[in-house]
C-alpha cells in the first residue's frame, strides 16, 4: 500500500468520522450548556473518558460492543453490516475518540450565547428548534467550526483504540499512525518518517485553524 493510499484513506475516514460525529457532539454540547439535570456530572464525566482512559482500552471496550459475538456487533451481523476489522471500525474509533474534543469546544461556544437573545426569540413566539437554528448555532458556529476541527485533527493521529477494533490490513485499515508503527517495526525508518511528516503538517494546520477560528468568536455581552 503506498504512501500517498495510506494518507488517503487517513484523511477520507478521518472527515467522515468528524462528520459523523458532529450532529451527536453539537446535541450533548448543547444539553451540557442549557440543561440542568441530577446525574449531570456522571453524564460529563462519560463523555471526557476517553481523554483520559489508555485509548487500547476504549479500544477494547468497542471491540467487546461491535464484536460479532458483542451485543450491538451480534445485531449489526444479522443484518449483514460488519464493523470489527473493516474501515468502519477505522471510523467508529475516530469518532469515539474525538467526541470529547468537539462536545468541549462547543458547549464553551453556547455557553458564550446570552440566554437573554434566546429568551428575546421566545417572547417573539419562535419555537425550541427555530431559536436554536437560527440564534444559538449561528452564534456559536465558530466554536463549533473549532470543534470539528479539532475532532478531525484527533481522528487523524488515531493509534490505540484503532489498532485494537480495526487492526492493520493492508488496504483496509491501515491508518498513518498505524503505518508509521508498523513502518518502524519492519525497520523502514524513510516511510515513517514520510508519514510522520504528513502527521505533523496536516495536525498544525488543524489546530492552528481551530485556534484562529475560535479566537476570533466574539459576542456583545
């Protein structure tokens, strides 16, 4: 597999995943800023564990889940949809692993939404869905922009939870983390070097736009 087909299908998973993942992480962003609810903090706390859990672990967790003798994996089978070793589960790990990534920077943009605008839209007779399409998302885009951002450049340097639910086949599953691990093994230092250069170059430039795009969020008071 070449250089240029790892990379590819790197950048192709790590886009889906984050587009995957937007709609779930905006949802919870929102539900943490505006709701109130006993057990809050249990629900906060699952969501950033796989920032702070080994990622094998989270790896193994979804692998014990998706597994075609796991209780989800078992479903998904009989219907003819397997996720265990194949690029859907590059992309199920990508997401998990970002998650957390795009729920923080979008919970701190909507928390920076005055209520008072949205309250102003109720008064107005606007609907739940209506104020939050047309006044807290746009408010809170660019946040939210920073957000997937952020969750793309974390899907792209994915190592351990993809290497234990997704592992390395050759023009299947194979990621640039994953390569640049197996490049070493082998002894290839000039290919992993290569990737690792892509590695750094397109996760600056993913934080860096993140950064700038969240810097220059700016609501009146």
């Amino acid at each position: 597999m070449s250089d240029w087909a790892i990379v590819w299908f790197t950048v192709r998973t790590a886009a889906l995943a984050a587009t995957l993942v937007l709609p779930f992480g905006v949802a919870a962003a929102w539900v943490l800023a505006r709701k109130r609810w006993p057990g809050k903090a249990v629900a906060e706390t699952i969501i950033a564990l796989p920032l702070v859990m080994p990622p094998v672990a989270t790896g193994l967790i979804l692998l014990k889940l998706f597994g075609r003798r796991g209780p989800i994996g078992a479903l998904l089978h009989d219907i003819g949809i397997d996720v265990v070793f194949t690029w859907r589960a590059v992309v199920l790990a990508m997401m998990v692993m970002s998650f957390p990534l795009l729920v923080r920077a979008s919970r701190i943009a909507f928390e920076e939404v005055p209520v008072r605008f949205e309250q102003i839209g109720r008064t107005l007779g606007a609907s739940e869905p209506r104020i939050f399409f047309t006044i807290t998302l746009p408010l809170a885009a660019r946040g939210v922009i920073g957000g997937v951002l952020l969750a793309f450049a974390r899907s792209l340097g994915e190592f351990g939870a993809t290497i234990l639910v997704a592992g390395n086949i050759p023009g299947r599953t194979s990621t640039v983390a994953v390569s640049i691990y197996n490049f070493v093994q082998l002894g290839q230092d000039d290919a992993a070097y290569r990737l690792l250069l892509f590695s750094v170059v397109v996760a600056f430039a993913a934080v860096w736009t993140a950064e700038v795009v969240s810097r220059r969020r700016s609501i009146a008071p």
